[in-house]
C-alpha cells in the first residue's frame, strides 16, 4: 500500500513518487500486482461469488485515514455488504478514481459520472461512485430507504473512509 496525499510535492518530488509506487508494485507480491477485473454491471453467478461479503460500518471505521487530505490507494478488492440507498444517482466528479484505478492497472475500467448514498447505520452517510451501466437499473427498479446487496470495489481510502465503486446491486 502506498499513500498519496494532497500535500504540495515539486517536479522531482512527484516524480520520485511515481518511481517508487511503480518499484513497489513491480516488487509487490503476485497477490498485490495481479490486474484486478472489473465485474460488468449485471453481476451475476461466478462474478457474484468472487465478491467478499462485508460489513460497511466496520469498513467505514477500519477504513478512515488519519490525516485529512490523504489517501491511499491499492489494488481494488471486489466486495459486497447491505446497505440502505439514501440519495439516488446524481453527478459526481470521477477525475481522481480513474487516475487511482488506471495508476493501479486496472483494464478496461467503467464509466463513472455519478454517485449514490448510503446508510449503512454510521453516525453519517457514505457516498460511493456508481457504474454508468448500473445507473439506469437503479434509477427504474429502487427506492430511496430500500434495502440492497450492493457489489463494489474498493479503490483507495480517505478521511472519509473507504471510496467505492458500485458494479451492480440486487434486493
């Protein structure tokens, strides 16, 4: 794991930070370097079973960087957990999840534009990025307050907790 945070670097700095996130996933064990795959949106049989079932509240706590600004980034682990949807798809900022999932080679990564809420019954609710492919189905077949599996991968962590991606849902 490497942390990237929103402190100013120089040129050289940067660029010494670079080389050592790329040494570190060249010497990284098979388990960190191997390529993640991204599920297609409909998730279903196999692609389903290879996501980790999860507590959200536990990951959110586990997940929270100490200082505000940083974050840290690693190879996407699929998992799933319940949550309740607390605020439908609306537009939502993706530059930095795409640099994270590109700087960790992920291949053919999804369009993402938008993001949802969640309750997860933690003192505040957690926003998380959602497929492009996925929004549509979301937006026709649930409710804000309804109870979902959902199936994300977790792309990095920050002051906030974990940042997710949302592949697919189902009730």
């Amino acid at each position: 794991m490497f942390s990237i945070s929103s402190f100013p670097l120089s040129p050289v700095q940067s660029i010494g930070a670079t080389l050592l996130g790329l040494a570190l996933l060249v010497l990284a064990p098979s388990g960190l370097a191997a390529e993640p795959k991204v599920a297609p949106s409909t998730a279903s049989g196999d692609a389903i079973n290879s996501y980790k079932e999860v507590s959200l509240q536990d990951l959110v706590s586990k997940s929270k960087t100490e200082i505000p600004g940083q974050r840290i980034i690693f190879a996407p682990s699929a998992i799933s957990f319940r949550a309740r949807l607390s605020a439908m798809p609306s537009p939502q900022k993706a530059e930095y999840l795409m640099s994270a999932m590109a700087m960790m080679k992920v291949p053919s990564p999804p369009k993402v534009n938008q993001r949802i809420g969640l309750d997860y019954g933690g003192e505040k609710g957690l926003a998380a990025y959602i497929d492009d492919a996925v929004v549509e189905r979301l937006n026709k077949s649930a409710k804000i307050g309804q109870s979902l599996t959902f199936y994300a991968f977790h792309v990095y962590n920050n002051n906030r907790g974990p940042a997710l991606l949302i592949t697919s849902f189902h009730e």
